[in-house]
C-alpha cells in the first residue's frame, strides 16, 4: 500500500477485447534534424491492448564522415514521458564496439545511442540489432490522445542527422530478439521496481509544464549584505501513525516512508494497520520504532531551525546480511499548484525523475531535490554517505521519492540513514543552497588562481605558455596572467610524442617525467615569480604502456585494477587507459603514498592537483565491497554484492588529503565530493564543464569552493565568467588566459559565504553583474572595480559613501557586459 495520492495504479487495464490488428505502420521514413520534433498519432484502442510495443530502425547520416560508432541524441517520448531504458525489450542495455567496449543504449537526458554504421553493415556487432529498436509501451498509454515524439538533441557533427524508418505499433511480441537478451550476468538493482513503474509509466507529473528559465535575471537591481540567519518559520508534526507533515505559509507537505526486507511485503509508515509483520511504536513527538522481525527501525526527529533532520537507525536483528529497500516520500498535495521542480540543481521542464546512481556522478555530487509551490518551497537534502550514493530520485503523480534498492546490513550491525527537509518560506533554491552551505560549515579559501600550463607539450600553436622560455618571460607571463597556482602532468616520450601520465605509474618513471615541469616552475622562481607549483594526479587511472602490458599492471598492483559486472577490466579508453581503485590497504593507495613523497618531500613541490577526485569512470566495482552494497532482486534478495568508489575510498581521501596538509601544502582537485568525509577535508575544488547548463556547476554551488574551469572550446572566457557568475560560480584557468589588470587578479583569493544568481559574498570580497547597493554592514570602506570584456580589464572603480549609521555602502550601476569585485579597503 502506498499513502493516499501515491496509490499505485494499475499499469494494465484487464478488459476482454481483441484486436483486429497485429501491427501498424506510423511513418515509413522519417529525416530528424537537430532541435526539431516528429509527433506521430497512436490509436486510442490501443490503451485496451494487452501487449502494446514500439518498434523502429535508426542510424546517423553523417555524410559519409563515420561508417561505425554512435551518437548520443535522439529523444523519443511517448504521452510526454521519456522512452528509457527500462523499456528496451529486444536487446541488451549496451552494445560491444570493437570488440570490447560496452556502449550504452541510453544516456538520460541525453537520449538514445545511434549509431553510424550504414543499414545492414553492422553484422560484426555481437547481439545484433544495431539499428532496431522495440520498447514496451503499454503502461505509457492513456485512453485518449495518444501520441509518439521524436526529438534530437544530436549537433556534434555538423548536417549530421537521424534517419529513423519502418515506425511502427505491435499488439505481440512477434519481433526479432537479440540472442544476447537472456543475460544471466546481474549488472544492475530491481528492489524498487515497485516505484519506478509508476515513475516511468504514464501520469500525469508528465503534463506538469514547469519553469526552466535561468533565474538570473540582468534588469533585477538588488540590495546586498551578509545574510546573517537561515532560520525558517514552519511548524510539523508527527502523527500517531507516523506520517510526518510541515507546514510553511501555509502550505503542507507530507512525508511518508516504506521498507521492505526479504520474504516480506512492503510496509509503509502510517499504514501500519495493512502491514500485520510490522509493528509501531511511536516514543514522544519526535521519535518512532518502526518493527519487524528482521529490521527494526528507529526514526528520530530534529528541529535545527533552518530545517529538520530525520534520521534512521537501522539494526539488522537477523544472523545474516540483511538486504533493505527503503522509500521515503515527499506527497505536496497539488500537482496543479507546482511551479519549479529540481533534482541535483536541475531545473526539470516536467514533473518526472527516473535516475539511476550506478553510473552517473551528479545525483552523489549534488544529493538535493527540491519542489515549489504557489507560496514556499521544500528541499530535501541526503545526509549520509550510504544513502547519499545509492539514491535513486523518482517521481509520479504528487509524489517524490528518493529510494535505496542497493543497501544490505551486516548481522547484528546498525547504519543510521540521515535526510534533512528543508522548508524554503522564500520560494527561493538559492536560499536552500547557501542554508545547506551554512549548515555544513563551507569556510574555505581560494587561495590563488589556478591554471595549466605545458612544458612537455609540442603544441605551441595551442598552448600560449609555450611561447616563453627563459625566467624573465615565464616570470612575465605568470604575472601578466594573474596565475599563480600552476599544474601540469608528468610526460614521457611515446612513439615519439609527449605521453601523459596519471601518477600510478613507478616512482622511477615519475620522477622522470616531471623533470620539465621542475625545470619550468625553477625558471619561473628565478624570474622572481611567487607560485604554488601542482603536479597532476589521476588516482583512479593506470597506462599499461609504461608497463608493457595490462597483466604487468595488474601484477604490480595486485587487487587494485576495477572489473565490471562481466569480470573484465574497466577500460577509461581500451588499450590505453584503465580504472583502478586506490585504497589504503591495496597496492594502488600504497604507491600513491609513496607518489606524494617523491613529489612534496623530495621534490619540494607545493602541494598536488588530483584530476577525477571523486572517481573516474567506473563509479561501481563488481570486484570490490564497501559492506553496505548489493544489487537486489525484484523480491528484495541479495544477488551479488558491489562496492561505490567514494565509499571505498574514503579512509585513503582523508590520509592522502592529511599527508599533504600536514606538510602545510595544498590540494586543488576536480570534481566534488560524494561524501561528508570528503567534503571536509580542506580541499580547492573545481568544475570542469562542457558549458553553461552543465550539472557539474550546480554541483559546485554546494562545495566549499565555488569554483570553474573555463569551457574547453569556449571562444570567451569572459563569457565564461558571466556566464558562470550567473550560477554563482567563479572560473579559474584551463589553458586561455586574461593579460594585464584584469578581473581574476582582483578575485583570488576569496572565501565565499553565498552563492546567487549573479553574485557572490564572500567574507571580505563581492564578485557581481547586478547593479544595486553592497554593504558588509560595517564601517570599513569599500572600493567597486568595474571590469568589461572581450579581456576583463578594469575601466573604472567607485568608492563606498558612509551612510548614517556609519555602514560603508558602495552603489553600482553596470550595464550588460560588466562584472564588479567589491573589496573592503585595508
């Protein structure tokens, strides 16, 4: 059972009525262009199908650039709710290219993989069924008004675009099948199957039309200081069957939850009377036990006035592992009244959410969902490590749920989940952001401006630091730029050519290849530059050139390469890169130890980058246990348990993390964290973002250090910052540069309090594209430096006036292509 409006509907209508046909045609041929949409009418009768599938060919017409390989892209929509994978019936959830690498069919919001290979020359392709697609559509359909869209979002190769033939509508499974299919390998959790049927059916979330504009807005003129308080006025309750309601402006939201352990039924908090097996108990106003003969939960209730922070204490009461699936719900009562939905920063165009955590680091990175009504908000924030990893978001009718289908406890051993709900009165995600900001404590500084440079490249016509060879230049250039926080990979020659390395390779290697970078940042020091000198890290990838082979790598470093569900080696990219997990009882975190020797103490480096931070490619190992993970089945039964790279590396995080700090080094890193062990180390994180829209910049909204790479292929940094700053984030250095008095000299460094669109407050600093007044509600004097692009050089300053009451205040007025740091004057 499920709390009033999270009723499970029936996702097939039992109706004695057959069908004339078997099959029908929509479209023989469709060409789908980027940024264009197919909407195609599927019969209404149909809904009173007992089997319904979609079925249709694709392939990409690149003119003739690619015969083989895929492309991300292509969106299919039936009744407005996404075609995913859970729907894919003919073939398996990946394909193999060259013979090796496993390519997935779906990518999210990204779409569906297509490939290239011309029609009828995929035939080497184990499985088949290259081009065919068939998905189970039967719970999508409605009883009237039926329709199918495709959409593609497919432009990284110019005129390229999709052909899609043959669509058509099946009443039976007379459809070719893959005879990879019936794969016996477990790769992936089924506890919440329950939940994401609905999710992922038709309801009526989907129709939901939401806001997904930008919330910055350039003609808001907007008044400016310390927020000195996050306290929220709200009230809640926990009533006696256990359901937990809050209120804020007078709007309520309603939080239940269920579990279910094996050979049980689900059981659902305040609907004990229908769960027999489960027993509740509740203890005072803020405390229940939640009981079976297996789980015993014990639900505990906080005020913290910003919000409430509820956490479970799970004992397993048995003599052995104990799988738990766990949904705690969110019902805001009126899908009518919803007007902002988001899931890890996210604006969501609709009310759906259908995520998975195996593979994607944006849910563990940014662990917050949060809806909008007509008068407030509310955020619900994952606490723990555990659940924090495992979450799956899910979405369906009023409801959200955020479930765990992958976590099992030890015998007789506790583990106590923790969420927070967030009431917002503001209406407001950015007040949520900076009161989680406030909550966790971020007071961390940028200390500098960090940047890459290139001494091994022999790329000058793309790397402009190249251009300066002795120590006066290399001098010069560093001062010009403003960086003053380097880094650069380890190289050795390979065929030839400059070949990176990750840092996993032998000490005599690396002690080599990070000559030229000692040879650069020595000059740089000559010349009278003042820099803090990072060598590149990997921690999570191994070469198996510089070892000869793959089975040498996995020889030196015993039980440290990562294996996927079908026990092979997980490739970054096969043959040249693999994963590889570092941890402080393996051979991989005993070598990084002796890396961070070589380089801080023997080398006299000042301090370490560590690309990837979080993890690499593989966010699961199939051949290593966390001890909480497993993957389920349908019934809740363990099938084969699994370890998350953040948790199995959290003990090495925090000693590698001390080892250079404790040296009073530093630590710059991309990526965020995954876990509160994590985020608390005094780390410098940055994103490295493919553009604006990218999650991982909602994800640095949330880490102590707000913080960018520029875009790769952007053509304007500025832009970047602008556009950046829109989101609350600062940028820092990839390999462009500004020159002269520009706007990143005046920045850094800066400890940033508050993030918003637009703006950031730091403790001493402002960074802002609004016009208005800025106060740090203090006698101190402040100066405004206006900076302008293409190159963010300063083209003017203001001085702060004194108002009445002695509080400097500084106004601005800035047009559209104007930043302003605000400084306090010392």
């Amino acid at each position: 059972m499920l709390h009033r409006s999270c009723v499970i509907r029936l996702l097939f209508v039992l109706m004695a009525w057959v069908s004339t046909t078997q099959a029908s045609e929509l479209k023989s041929e469709i060409d789908l262009h980027v940024g264009k949409d197919v909407v195609l009418p599927i019969s209404d009768a149909l809904y009173h199908s007992d089997q319904v599938y979609l079925k249709f060919s694709a392939r990409v017409d690149s003119q003739g650039r690619y015969a083989s390989g895929s492309t991300q892209g292509l969106l299919v929509y039936v009744n407005n709710v996404p075609v995913d994978i859970h729907k894919l019936v003919n073939k398996r959830h990946f394909y193999i290219f060259n013979k090796v690498n496993k390519v997935n069919w779906y990518w999210g919001s990204n779409g569906w993989s297509v490939t290239y290979y011309p029609w009828g020359k995929a035939n080497d392709v184990p499985g088949g069924q290259v081009h065919d697609y068939v998905f189970d559509i039967k719970s999508l359909l409605k009883e009237s008004g039926n329709q199918l869209r495709f959409s593609s979002v497919f432009n990284s190769v110019k005129d390229a675009y999709f052909q899609i033939k043959h669509v058509q509508v099946l009443e039976n499974e007379t459809f070719e099948k893959s005879p990879l299919l019936n794969d016996t390998v477990v790769s992936e959790s089924h506890g919440l199957y329950r939940y994401r049927e609905l999710a992922t059916g038709y309801h009526e979330g989907v129709n939901r039309k939401l806001d997904t504009v930008i919330d910055y807005q350039s003609t808001t003129e907007i008044k400016v200081s310390p927020t000195q308080s996050y306290v929220q006025q709200f009230d809640y309750v926990l009533n006696d069957d256990g359901m937990l309601a809050v209120t804020v402006n007078g709007e309520t939201y309603e939080f239940t939850s269920s579990f279910r352990v094996p050979n049980s039924d689900w059981s659902d908090i305040e609907l004990k009377s229908v769960s027999s097996s489960w027993e509740l108990t509740k203890g005072g106003t803020n405390r229940l036990t939640y009981q079976h003969e297996k789980l015993k939960v014990v639900r505990t209730i906080q005020n913290k006035g910003s919000h409430l922070l509820v956490s479970d204490a799970l004992t397993n009461q048995t003599l052995h592992d104990l799988p738990v699936v766990l949904m705690n719900m969110m019902d805001f009562k009126k899908l009518d009244e919803l007007q902002e939905f988001r899931i890890a920063g996210n604006k969501q165009s609709m009310f759906y959410a259908d995520t998975s955590t195996m593979e994607s680091r944006e849910f563990g990175a940014t662990p917050v969902v949060y809806v909008e009504r007509k008068n407030s908000g509310m955020g619900v924030v994952i606490e723990d490590d555990v659940y924090r990893n495992h979450a799956s978001y899910l979405a369906w009718g009023d409801c959200l749920g955020i479930g765990d289908d992958l976590l099992y406890l030890k015998p007789k051993r506790s583990y106590t989940v923790q969420w927070k709900i967030y009431p917002v009165a503001q209406k407001d995600y950015y007040q949520l952001v900076n009161s989680i900001r406030r909550d966790w404590g971020f007071n961390r500084q940028i200390p500098g401006l960090f940047g890459f440079v290139h001494p091994s490249s022999d790329k000058p016509y793309m790397y402009k630091d190249l251009l300066y060879k002795t120590p006066k230049e290399i001098a010069g250039f560093i001062e010009s730029t403003g960086m003053n926080v380097p880094s650069t990979l380890a190289m050795l020659p390979k065929n030839g050519k400059p070949f990176g390395m990750t840092g996993n390779e032998s000490i005599e290697q690396l002690r080599e290849g990070i000559q030229d970078f000692i040879d650069w940042r020595d000059k740089a020091r000559k010349g009278g530059a003042k820099i803090h000198a990072l060598p590149y890290l990997d921690v999570h990838l191994v070469k198996p050139y510089f070892d000869g082979s793959l089975d040498n790598v996995a020889k030196r470093l015993p039980g440290s390469l990562i294996k996927n569900a079908y026990d092979e080696y997980v490739p970054y990219n096969t043959g040249e890169q693999y994963l590889v997990l570092p941890a402080l009882n393996n051979a991989c975190g005993q070598h990084l130890l002796r890396v961070l020797k070589l380089w801080l103490d023997e080398q006299d480096f000042d301090g370490l980058y560590l690309d990837e931070w979080d993890h690499s490619r593989a966010r699961v190992s199939f051949n290593h246990h966390d001890g909480y993970s497993a993957l389920l089945d349908r019934d809740g039964k363990l099938v084969r348990k699994v370890g998350f790279v953040p948790l199995l590396t959290r003990d090495f995080q925090k000693r590698y993390v001390d080892e250079v700090t404790q040296r009073g080094k530093m630590v710059f890193a991309n990526q965020f964290d995954h876990t509160r062990v994590a985020a608390e180390l005094p780390v410098i994180h940055f994103a490295e973002p493919l553009g604006s829209y990218d999650y991982k910049l909602f994800a640095a909204q949330l880490t102590a250090t707000p913080l960018s790479l520029h875009v790769a292929r952007s053509r304007s940094i500025w832009t970047d910052v602008k556009e950046f700053l829109k989101r609350g984030v600062l940028m820092c250095y990839y390999f462009k540069y500004f020159e002269g008095d520009h706007i990143l000299k005046k920045i850094y460094p800066i400890t940033v309090d508050e993030v918003w669109p637009g703006y950031v407050v730091g403790q001493h600093k402002m960074v802002t594209l609004h016009s208005g007044s800025y106060t740090f509600n203090r006698s101190t004097p402040l100066v405004g430096y206006v900076y302008a692009g293409p190159k963010a050089q300063c083209v003017r300053t203001v001085q702060s006036q004194s108002q009445a009451d002695g509080i400097s205040q500084v106004t601005l007025t800035l047009t559209e292509d104007e930043v302003a740091v605000i400084v306090e004057a010392k």
